[in-house]
C-alpha cells in the first residue's frame, strides 16, 4: 500500500492547486451563471436558473462579440500554423547560425502581451509610424487611415499581432516534429524517384501529424479565448464594434457588476471551446483511421 500510495503523494500538491485555482472558480462561475448575483455585503442574490443564457442568446452584442472571436480565430490559427510549419523546415538543417534565427522567431513568444499590445497600438495610431511610413515616407495612400477606429482595420490590427507573436511557438512545435521524421523513410521516398515536395506531402506531413492536431486544438483555443490585446489596443472600441467574448464578458462583470451574466458569457464560451477540441480531436483519429485502412 506505501509503495503505491507514493506516485499519488507526488501528484498531491498539483492537484491541490488545480482543485484550488482552476476547478473552484470554474464551479463557483457556473453556480453564479444561475444567479442575478449581488457582490454588495448582506446583499441577496436572486435565483433566476437559465435567464442569464437566455439573454446571452438573444444579445447581439453577444453575437457580434462571437463572431470577432470567431474571426481572430480564423485569421490567426491557419497562418501561424502554415508560416511556422515553413520556418521550421528552413530551420530543419543545422547551420551555424540557427540557433541565433531560433531565438529571434521565438523572441515575440516571450514577450509580454502588454508590452507588444501597446506597442501596435502606437504602430497603428492615427500619427503611428505605420501612418507615417505609408502616407508620408511612401506616399502609397492620400491620407492616414483610422485603423483602430474602425471595426475591419482594427480587427485586421489585432488578427496581425496574433499572427506575429504566435508564429515562434507553432515554429518550435513543428521543428521538434520535424526533427522526429526518420531520415529512413525520406531516403526510401528519395530512391523511389519522389521529389523534394512529394517527399514531404507524402513522408514529412502523415509523419508530423500529431503536432498539427496538437497545434490546431491549442491554438483554436487560444483563439477563442484572445482578452488581452483588445482590451490593450481598443478596448473593445468604437461602440463595442471590436468587442470579443472574453472582452464583453470582462466589461459586464467588472464595468456593469453583472457577474450573473458575465458567468453566463464564461460557460458558454468553456463549452463552446470543449466541443471544437472534441471534435477537432474525433476527426482528427477518424482521419487517421480511414489512412490507416
């Protein structure tokens, strides 16, 4: 019994701590969803059960909150993927210098959103450098464009900020991938007459695979919950027109006190990101089983 209680007595501490800041807060949102919930003391929060989803789903703000997410989710995972799998094939030979354009590709990853999100807000500012180089140094354009003051441009702004500091971490992922191919089968494909790109469509990409699952869950994820760089860039402005789920969640808890329905938000944005994982998953091994037939 001590010796299998051992491994348990080392996942303890972990387990504490996800129970603690991930497992709790969650059940506590979802308890909250179900309440018109007061934070003021010897307030009483009333019972109001599905109300606050339904007015999440009645909400056009909701929708339109969605469909940025939506939006930057598209805009950015399919790029980072493609870009960091094209990286990391010209990073696949080793050279002198490779570990130096490691490091540099890698560099946004590490970076602070705040840090890199109030720098494009500079960028793309009315008088920004982006402006300047455009309209004044280039003369591509008759005048500067309101980038953050619109809803296209600003998404546009937002999805190439996402796409730039992502593009190192799909990079590293698919170069450890890359790394993992055995050189035997590119060799055989090599003697069987197939060229550079039907070695890699046929040898390089099934053998890869996993990572792009890997990659493609985690980054639809992240995708679906982006916060940080709207709410830095534009606040969610103008009049809300760039407003994310995360974002308007934020503004109804935190701006309105709403804590009901920004709980409503979270859950339905919790549930929403676990059917695209499943489903992401199931098709992936479904593929992957018809290969293998």
């Amino acid at each position: 019994m001590r010796s299998r209680a051992v491994p348990y007595l080392f996942l303890l501490p972990g387990m504490a701590i996800f129970l603690v800041i991930i497992v709790w807060p969650a059940l506590q949102a979802l308890r909250m969803s179900f309440y018109d919930w007061k934070i003021v003391a010897g307030a009483v929060s009333q019972w109001v059960g599905v109300d606050n989803y339904v007015r999440a789903f009645t909400d056009p703000h909701f929708w339109l909150s969605l469909s940025n997410s939506g939006i930057y989710m598209i805009a950015t995972v399919i790029p980072q993927m493609v870009i960091g799998l094209f990286i990391a094939t010209l990073l696949k030979k080793k050279s002198p210098s490779q570990p130096i354009f490691r490091v540099l590709y890698y560099l946004p990853v590490v970076t602070s959103w705040v840090v890199v999100s109030l720098l494009f807000k500079y960028l793309f500012a009315d008088s920004g450098l982006v402006n300047f180089t455009l309209h004044d140094f280039l003369h591509l354009m008759n005048s500067d464009v309101s980038w953050l003051s619109q809803r296209g441009t600003a998404l546009v702004v937002i999805c190439a900020l996402g796409i730039w500091k992502g593009v190192g971490w799909s990079m590293m992922i698919y170069l450890a991938a890359l790394q993992g191919v055995p050189e035997s089968l590119e060799e055989a494909a090599t003697m069987d007459g197939a060229g550079r790109w039907q070695r890699f469509r046929a040898v390089t990409l099934p053998a890869i695979n996993p990572a792009t699952v890997f990659l493609s869950v985690m980054l639809v994820i992240g995708g679906l919950n982006v916060f940080a760089s709207v709410q830095l860039i534009t606040g969610g402005g103008p009049v809300g027109q760039t407003d994310v789920v995360l974002s308007y969640m934020y503004t109804q808890a935190f701006t309105y006190l709403d804590f009901g329905y920004g709980s409503a938000i979270a859950v339905i944005l919790a549930v929403l990101v676990f059917i695209l994982a499943i489903f992401q998953l199931r098709l992936s091994r479904d593929r992957d089983g018809e290969e293998l037939a």
